[in-house]
RNA sequence: GGUGAGGUGGCUGAGUGGUCGAAAGCACAUCUUUGCUAAAGAUGCGUAGCCUUAACAGCUACCGAGGGUUCGAAUCCCUCCCUCACCGCCA
C-alpha cells in the first residue's frame, strides 16, 4: 500500500513510476485524489460537530447535578447527532472507498528497477556455471520420472486433476531430501530460523502479502469457514508480524519455511505446462526477511546469494535476471530471478523470484518497528523461493542424468537422500 | 461440541452511566540529588486520524470486534471472536 500523503505531496513522482509499470494507474490516483480531498473535508466536519456535542453532553451532566431543566439542551444535541450520522456517511464511505483504491494500486517500482515494457526487456545479471553437454539425448523429466518410477502423473489426475502429481519411491524420497537439503542449509549455514506455519490463512492475510484483493481467482479458498490455502509459505511467514510493532534490535527477522503452494493458475492452464513445470500443487522452500528500511536493498542481494548457494551445491547452471518495471510483480519494488538450466527441455526454469517490497507490505499489514528515536516506522519485506521445489527436481534430474537412464546425485545431496544414484 | 471464568495502555491491575484516554504499581526515557555495583525525587512515557505548524499545541476516535440503548458508554443490552480451565472427541 503506498503511503496516502506521498500520493497526495508526490503526484507527479507517483504518476510517473507507476507509469513505468504494465497497466494504467494515472486514473486510480486523480481519484484517490479527489476522494482523499473529499474525506479529509467530511473527516474534518464530523469531528468538529462531535467535539460540540461532547462538550454539551458535559454541560448536560453539570445542570443535570444543579437540578436545571435540560431538555432544550438535549433537543440540541439530537440535532447535532443527526448530522453527525449524515456526515459520517459520507465520511465512512469516503474512507472504504479511498482504502479500496489504495489496495489496489501495485508499489511503486524502485529507482534501482530497470525501466522496460515486458519480460524481453530483462537484463541477465550474472551466470553461474555451463550449460552441461552429453554424449545422448537428454530425456525429458516425465520420461525420467516415469521410467523410474518417480512421478505418476495419472495418480495425480486420478485422485485430484491434471496437473497434480504423485511421487512414488525414489521421486518421493528425493522431493523429502531437497526439502531438508534446503532447510538445513538456510538455517544453518545463512542465519534462518525455521518455522512452519498452517498452510490455510485468513483474507487478511492475503491483503497484507498484495494477492488480496486484486488476485482472489489465483487462491483456493474454502468459503464455509472463509480460509485460503496459502499460494505461496510467504503469505504466513510475513504475516507472522502483522499488527506488530517490532523493537529495532529484532531486526533483521530472517526466517526459511517449508510448505506446500497451491495455485489456481486460473486463465493459463494448458500453455506449456509438460510435467512438473506448472502445477496446482508443488513444494517451496521459502526466505523471509524483515529489515530496517536502510539496509534492504542490501539485503536483497544477500538473499539472493543465500537462494543461488542451493544451485551452486548442487551444481546446477543457472542465470540471474533483473525483472524489468514493465514485468514486477505488483507488490515489489526490484525483483531479481533465478532461471536454473533443465537439459531436457533445452530452456532455463524460474527456480526463485526473490523480491524487495520496501515499506509496501508492511502498510498492508500494519507491521511497525519502533525506531532508535521511539517513533514508529514501516520496515522492509523481503522474500524469495530458496527455491520452488518441482522445477528444481526437473533439473535436477534432467541435469544428472546418465546415458543408461539412471540419475546420480550430487555430492551435497547424497547424505540427505541416502545413495548416490537412482536407477 | 459442552460447562465455567475472563479479555482495560509494554506488563500487572483499578475502574458498573457524566470533567475517564482511563487510578496505582512495574518497566522505560530524561533530569536532579545522594553517592556507587545502587537508592531517592521530578518530569515524561499508547495508537491512529483531522486541523494547523518552523515547532509546540489543539480536536476526534480507540478499554477484544461489531451493533444497540442514551444528551452522554470502558461501565447497560445483543451478536460474534479469542484466551484459560475442566469434560467430551480425536491424529
């Protein structure tokens, strides 16, 4: 949520950088604008009718104890309070109105955001290793998976519905060891507290992350008992804090957590979607941070590092982009992607999206430090995929595979799964 | 799911219709004094909005949430939520 009285002194600065992104928010601020105007005016009419009645109500109390008739005064204040009830009407539909406008306005692209138009115009960052090269074909994860009996695609449609997967023995046993490969490197080696959190949240909740209330068709919900299923460990995780006013020597909060995502991917189901790469369901493991304003872009690049550690130990080739202002989620204000190379299908997988929401969410949801000087202040979020699970295993498998059909593991890997290959 | 108790400021905890945004204590901050591994005293110390502003100040709202009664509600009424205890059920 951008902050009402930036919008109201910083129009133009507004306009401009939202200008940047895909979609048109010049209109949603001219009407913010006016309502703003049209609130504070309300606001300010309200108020001052209630001071008048509370000091009469006062007045009431005193005659009323020296025995005088107060019935004239009483008429009065009736009066007063019919038009407190007119105005704040308007006050109070002003204000839904105007806090309707705000949620639905994405943050503000960082300066350090490069400017384009689409995903075309991301610049690659850096690249970590080499593409691998083999002497045969590289197969494809599904056929891998099903050869060896690791992923059961029809299961999954069975029971559930395309794309919703069932991994059977090693596939399964390999899913559980990345998991703790990936929290036990976070929490012990990157300075993460681990927690684990439900995995079915309140709207709230998902207003505070920004999926809420613009991206309502993307979730499962359960209307009975009005809860969601969490898109994504970050919706909980951030939401641990809402309401809070945190003490400054808390932060930074780093904390990693595994659970599932479930995503309805309504509108783009079907578009090449093969395998693992796009699913209803898959497994993350997930970096939050909460920092002091001052140190967060720094603490992007450190996050970044801590979900592009997991590539390197593995050995996995990988690319880092920068999504341009044209192409950032709605909620960020820089975003840094992590594409890992899957031989089988001769392209890079978005493995990690680790992003820098600046003060955005935390007015969402109300999450406050107290600073050195006692004042209250809006920290940072931070959070990035360390990293998504189902792609990581297809390029896992795909990377390592060897000519015979069979998969090696890598080295960092083998304590955790317990062998060396799957054949 | 049942029964009972309860939800007040960072914490403890008073307060059952009128100058209560809320006593007192603790904690915290600043200052003073005595002096030294501490003590005493003074002052300050919630959140948000509005209006102003160089700043201060002022006004309004908030005592779990939402409604209601009233000229006036922390206080009375209704609904809901949550916490704790015991019982039931259960992985």
């Amino acid at each position: 949520m951008l902050d009402i009285r930036l919008i109201r002194e910083n129009t133009d600065l507004v306009k401009q950088r939202l200008a940047h992104r895909s979609g048109d928010y010049a209109s949603v601020v001219d009407e913010l604008l006016s309502i703003d105007t049209a609130r504070r005016s309300a606001e300010t009419e309200r108020q001052k009718l209630q001071g008048d009645r509370n000091r009469i109500s006062k007045d009431i109390g005193i005659a009323k104890k020296n025995g005088q008739d107060t019935s004239p005064i009483e008429a009065e204040v009736r009066g007063i309070n019919d038009r407190i009830e007119e105005i704040g009407r308007d006050a109070d539909a002003a204000d839904i109105r105007q806090r309707d406008l705000l949620l639905s306005l994405p943050n503000l692209p960082h300066e350090a955001c490069p400017v384009g138009h689409s995903a075309e115009e991301n610049p690659e960052v850096r690249v970590w290793g080499d593409k691998p090269s083999y002497d045969f074909e590289p197969k494809d994860h599904t056929i891998l998976g099903q050869t060896l009996g690791m992923l059961d695609f029809e299961a999954g449609a069975k029971i559930t519905g395309s794309a919703f997967v069932v991994y059977r023995g090693a596939g399964a046993r390999l899913e559980r060891a990345l998991i703790n490969f990936l929290l036990d490197l976070h929490t012990t080696q990157h300075g993460y507290l681990e927690v684990n959190t439900p995995h079915l949240v309140k709207a709230e909740c998902l207003v505070g992350t920004g999926q809420l209330p613009k991206f309502g068709d993307q979730v499962y919900h359960s209307p009975e008992d009005d809860l969601y299923l969490i898109p994504t460990a970050e919706v909980p995780v951030t939401n641990l804090h809402r309401e809070e006013i945190l003490k400054v020597e808390q932060l930074p909060i780093q904390y990693a957590a595994y659970t599932p995502c479930f995503r309805r991917e309504a509108g783009s189901a079907g578009l090449g979607t093969r395998g693992l790469i796009r699913m209803h369901q898959f497994d993350k493991v997930e970096l939050v941070k909460i920092t002091a304003p001052e140190v967060s872009m720094a603490e992007l690049e450190s996050l970044t590092a801590n979900a592009e550690k997991v590539l390197q130990l593995l050995g996995l080739h990988y690319r880092v982009i920068e999504l341009c202002t044209g192409d950032i989620g709605f909620g960020s204000a820089k975003t840094y992607d992590i594409e890992v190379w899957a031989p089988g299908q001769g392209t890079y997988l978005e493995v990690s999206s680790c992003s820098n929401f600046g003060d955005y969410q935390a007015r969402r949801m109300n999450l406050r430090y107290k600073g050195e000087d006692g004042k209250n202040r809006f920290p940072h979020t931070l959070n990035g995929s360390g990293t998504a699970l189902a792609r990581l295993f297809v390029a896992l498998v795909e990377t390592y595979q060897q000519a015979d059909g069979s998969i090696l593991i890598p080295e960092a890997l083998r304590s955790h799964f317990g062998a060396d290959k799957i054949s």
